[in-house]
C-alpha cells in the first residue's frame, strides 16, 4: 500500500549520504536497515535541485539516524542543472557513449539507488562529453566558417576583376 501511494503521487527518493542504514537495534549484532528516507515531488526537486540528505551519527541512544535535508539557494554556488539536449542523439558516438556509462558495475541498496547512482554517473559524464564535443564542433564551425570567407574573398575578388576588365 505505502509504495502504491508513493508510485501514484510520483515521489522521488532523495539519495542518502553519510551512512547507508538509518535505524539500528540495540542488540550485540545489531541489525542495520535504511527505513528512513526522504521523498520528494518532481516540482519540489526542480525548485530545490541542489538539495541534499545527510545521515548523521547518533549523539544519543536514539535507534535512528537523523537526517539533514540541505538545500543551497544562492545561484552559482554549484554545478548548473544538467540540461539534456536533443542535438546529441544525432552524434555518432552518442549511443555508446551512454551505453558505456550505463554498463560502469556500481553497488546499491536497491534497484532504485542503482539507478540513481548510474544516472548520477551519465550525468557528469555527458557535461564533460558535451563540453569536449562542444568545443570539436565549435572549432569545426570556426573552421567552416574561415574558409567561406576565404571563398566569399575569392569570388568578392574575381568579380571585381571580371567586372573591371
């Protein structure tokens, strides 16, 4: 029932940092389980991108972690959003690229730490990607552009050769 009303509302998990359980039993071997979480909405985490959970450590004989929910309004104090664009799924290596990325082995909790992790990781791979392919292109088009005005020179020149004679 509880992950029926998440599902339907869209809840996303925040992911934890600082300790991967956030509840603890008191007994000698003492059994450690992640209960705790924080669930957010699709326009909360687009009003607060740069939000972060952190477990802390028990100060008192609490059984759970508390959790600190950070989020940094100031502009620039952090990475950009990552913004997908659709110019990349029309370069070649785009496909492997996130092919590659996606097949990094990683270690999770649960299926949805994974994916979070794996997401993470194409992430910040696709800015530097992007950045590196950006900067191709841009060189690309300079070029391109150079030897148009060579061209523009030429036929600018030869007509007013033509025209003269």
């Amino acid at each position: 029932m509880f992950n029926a009303v998440i599902n339907s509302l869209d809840l996303k998990e925040l992911e934890l940092t600082g300790r991967n359980y956030t509840w603890a039993n008191s007994l000698l071997e003492p059994t450690f389980e992640r209960l705790d979480r924080v669930l957010v909405s699709t326009d909360w985490e687009l009003k607060f991108p740069r939000a972060t959970v952190q477990a802390l450590s028990r100060e008192i004989s609490f059984d759970h972690m508390p959790l600190l929910l950070s989020f940094d309004l100031s502009p620039g104090s952090s990475q950009p959003l990552f913004k997908f664009e659709l110019g990349w799924l029309t370069r070649d290596d785009f496909r492997e690229v996130v092919i590659d990325s996606w097949r990094q082995s990683c270690s999770g909790i649960s299926p949805l730490e994974i994916w979070q992790i794996k997401i993470r990781w194409l992430r910040q791979f696709l800015r530097g990607w992007a950045k590196n392919k950006s900067g191709h292109y841009k060189k690309e088009k300079k070029d391109r552009i150079s030897k148009l005005d060579v061209l523009d020179e030429k036929i600018k020149n030869s007509s007013t050769t033509t025209v003269g004679d």
